[in-house]
C-alpha cells in the first residue's frame, strides 16, 4: 500500500478522533446550560389535591425563601431540588474530560503527521541536494 494512503487513512481516523471530542464538548455544554437553566429560573408547582399553583423563586436567588424551605404551605422546595442539578453536573465532568482527551489526540495527531511529512520531504530535499 502507498504511504500517502495509509497516511490520508490516518489523518482521517485523527479527525474523526477529534470531531467526536467535539460532539462531547457539545453535549456536555448542553448538560451545563441545562443545570443552569434548573437553578436560574422561576417555575410554577401546582398542588396535587387543588386548582391552586404557585410561583417558586430561581433556585439560586433565594435566601430561606420558596425555593430552600419547603412545607405544606409552599411546595416549591420538593418540586426542585438540588440532586437534579448536581447529576446534571456529574454527568458534565467525565463527558467534559472525555471530550477534550478526544480533541486534544485527534488534532495532535493530525499535526504530528504533517511535521512528520514535513521532516520526510525535508529529508528527502537535502538527500538531493547531496
């Protein structure tokens, strides 16, 4: 096989390599809005027994208020809690480092492969010029 194949295979492996840590870095950019999105905005809860609903504060702009203290009066607190926000989180830290290995190698490898090309024809140049 020609090496100029086998190279071009290569090259396209890397940058398949590096698209994936793209696609991760994607979902886990996702994964962070949507956290975000969980803690910063206001939200209706409606009562299971009645018509009644009520207005709960952002989850990160309140101080003891709807939001953190929950009870019979205002059921804000059990309709949002922080495990659903921490997972979100959890799930962004391994898909965040999976991402950026994945990038990191993919592009790495494609410049790798042209400086050693480089180097080849380089070679091959002063070996001509000898």
């Amino acid at each position: 096989m020609h090496p100029d194949v086998i190279r071009n295979r290569f090259r396209e492996r890397s940058d398949r390599i590096g698209n994936l840590g793209i696609v991760l870095l994607m979902v886990a950019a996702v994964l962070w809005i949507w956290c975000g999105v969980l803690l910063t905005m206001s939200y209706e809860v409606q009562r299971r027994f009645s018509d009644e609903s009520f207005q709960c504060e952002p989850r990160l702009s309140t101080d003891a208020g709807t939001a953190n203290q929950g009870g019979t009066e205002t059921p804000c607190a059990d309709e949002r809690d922080w495990p659903e926000a921490v997972v979100l989180l959890g799930l962004s830290v391994p898909v965040s480092v999976a991402g950026a290995v994945f990038l990191t190698y993919g592009r790495l490898s494609v410049r790798m492969s042209k400086h050693v090309q480089e180097l080849e024809t380089a070679r091959g140049r002063a070996a001509a010029a000898a």
